[in-house]
C-alpha cells in the first residue's frame, strides 16, 4: 500500500489581512480532499512534548525539536491504518509550523526508521517536498 503524507505548514512571518484569507481558505480546502485521511499525529513516543494553539479546537499536544547537532528529535505514531484496509493508497495529515530563515538547515524525515525525505529550510512561502517514492 502506498502512503501519502501530506504536511501542512503554518509559516511564522508577517501576514496581511489577505494572506490570512487565503491561508484559511486553503486550509479549508485541504480538509474537504483529506476528510477521509489518517491523523498524522496519534502518539508522541518521544520527548519535547508541551501544549500549544492549533487551527484545530481538537488539537493541543505539540512537540519541538529544532536544526541544531541532530539530538533533538521528536518521534510519534500516526493513527493506525486498519487491517482490512483496501484502497491502494492511504493518506496522512501533519500539522506543522516553522520560521521562515535564510540558513541552510535540513530536517531528516524518517518512517519506520527508514529515512523518507528532507524538509529544508526556505524563505519561500509555498513549496513542495519530493521523495524517491
């Protein structure tokens, strides 16, 4: 089965009124095409974990890790897909948020110990975020 993991960034820089709108609106959007996805977020089975406001009124636990010598990692489980799954695909939301920086600092994205991906750091509002698979 092939998972789609769909993150979902709230950028810390300065928003207009508009850009709040458009923001929104693309969240709302996002919502209806992943209504019947998994929750990215199940179980922190690390550390660095604290409560903190979300989009979301169902969504308080948060943690942090930052781009520093590798040994602030965060790790958690996503809500479990069911046995008697039978689509091809099954999609996965995170909830995720970071500052907009210049440096060049990498975030490894590992699932099931195999690393996936990377999410840079940018200045850049809108991007994507390609693996091999």
């Amino acid at each position: 089965m092939k998972l789609i993991f769909i993150l979902i960034t709230c950028l810390f820089s300065g928003f207009v009124v508009n850009a709040q709108d458009d923001h929104t609106k693309l969240l709302f959007e996002l919502a209806a095409k992943s209504k019947n996805w998994f929750e990215g977020f199940q179980t922190n089975i690390g550390k660095n974990e604290f409560s903190y406001h979300s989009f979301r009124n169902d969504v308080s636990k948060s943690m942090i890790t930052r781009c520093k010598d590798g040994k602030m990692a965060i790790e958690w489980e996503t809500e479990l897909v069911p046995e008697d799954w039978t689509e091809n695909e099954a999609g996965v939301l995170w909830i995720a948020a970071f500052d907009l920086t210049p440096e060049n600092l990498v975030f490894d994205v590992f699932i099931n110990g195999i690393k996936r991906f990377e999410i840079p750091t940018t200045t850049q509002k809108n991007w994507k975020i390609k693996s091999g698979d």
